[in-house]
C-alpha cells in the first residue's frame, strides 16, 4: 500500500509539483494533492490556513512543504510563528511532515537570502519534529536566467534527489523495502542450505 502526500509551496512547489510526483509516486508515495501560491510567504500560509484545508480534504500520511524562498524580509519571530501554526496544521491528522529547504540561487542577492532562511529552517524545523531536507546542495545548477527557478529538467533533477532522501529516512515503510528483506531472507537461506 502506498503513502498518501500532499504538497504545499510557493512558485518552487508550483515547478517541483510535477516532477516530484513523479519520482516520489516510483518510492511508493501517493501526492494526492498539490497547492501553490508563487511569491507568497510561510506566515501567509498559516494565516490563509492553506495546509489546514489540504490536510481536512486529502487526509494524507506525508505534508510536503516547500516554503522558504519568500520568507527572508520578516524577522525570525514571525517567520517562526508562520512555520509553527503551517507545521500543526499539517500535523492536525498525524501526518508526518517534510520540508523541502529553500534552494541555491546564482543571483548573490537573493543567495543571501535564501542562505539566511536555509540557517533558520535548519535550526528550528527538526525541533519542531519535521524532517528538513537541506536542497542548497541539490540544487547548484540546472537554473533558468533568473537565477532562482529552474528548468524542467533541473527540477527534475531535484525531485530526483528529494524522492531519494526521503526513501533513505529511518523509519518509512515502502512497499519495496519488505520485497527486499524477503529477498535477502530467501537467498541467505538457500546459500547455507547448499
């Protein structure tokens, strides 16, 4: 049986919809779902409650965010306050939550920002019992002339690499990972049987 996930984000959500889908659907994950609102912050989100209505419709096991990219002008306070009320939104049901880091950017202006929202999730979104996927390594190249999206086969690229994070967490129970065990079982036990 396959997890079931809902992806919420601002425009890098809207070029990662599609693609992730794609990669996380060949890990046995399921987005039912998908919400995106280009140049938005996360404090919009919570305010709006955009997860909250994602979460009451699809019930899903996993809560995607990718947020982060519009979120450097505010203070650390408020942009924690809007990460806090966004992650209980999407913990209401007991889904388990996912946050895809803010990404590289080859303009330096907004690399600054992007850097300093990077060091804020890193800080604080653990703590919160999220799993924070650190996307400024994945995502050196493979940009659009702005220097902050990407082209479909750089998104690509990334949700490559996301779907092959999140199949390595401790604790997921893909379908594959029991057909992989009985296999293992099966071949150690007929090699001592010989």
């Amino acid at each position: 049986m396959s997890e079931k996930a809902i992806l919420i984000g601002d425009s890098q959500g809207s070029g990662l919809s599609v693609p992730l889908k794609t990669a996380l659907a060949s890990i046995g994950i399921n987005v039912v779902g998908s919400q995106n609102h280009t140049g938005q912050q996360t404090i919009w989100f919570a305010r709006e409650q955009i997860t909250k209505q994602m979460v009451d419709r699809y019930r899903p096991d996993l809560v995607i965010i990718a947020l982060g990219g519009n979120d450097a002008q505010r203070t650390l306070d408020t942009w924690l306050t809007g990460v806090k009320e966004v992650v209980n939104q999407a913990k209401a049901r007991g889904a388990r939550v996912v946050w895809i880091g803010t990404a590289f950017s080859t303009r330096p202006d907004v690399q600054t920002r992007h850097a300093r929202v990077s060091s804020w999730q890193d800080a604080s979104l653990p703590q919160l019992g999220v799993t924070w996927i650190n996307s400024m390594p994945m995502t050196q190249g493979g940009h659009r002339d702005d220097g902050v999206h990407f082209t479909p086969s750089g998104y690509r690229a990334w949700a490559n690499t996301i779907a092959d994070e999140l199949a390595i967490l401790p604790g997921n129970s893909f379908p594959w990972i029991p057909l992989l065990l009985a296999g293992l079982a099966g071949y150690l036990f007929f090699r001592t049987v010989r």
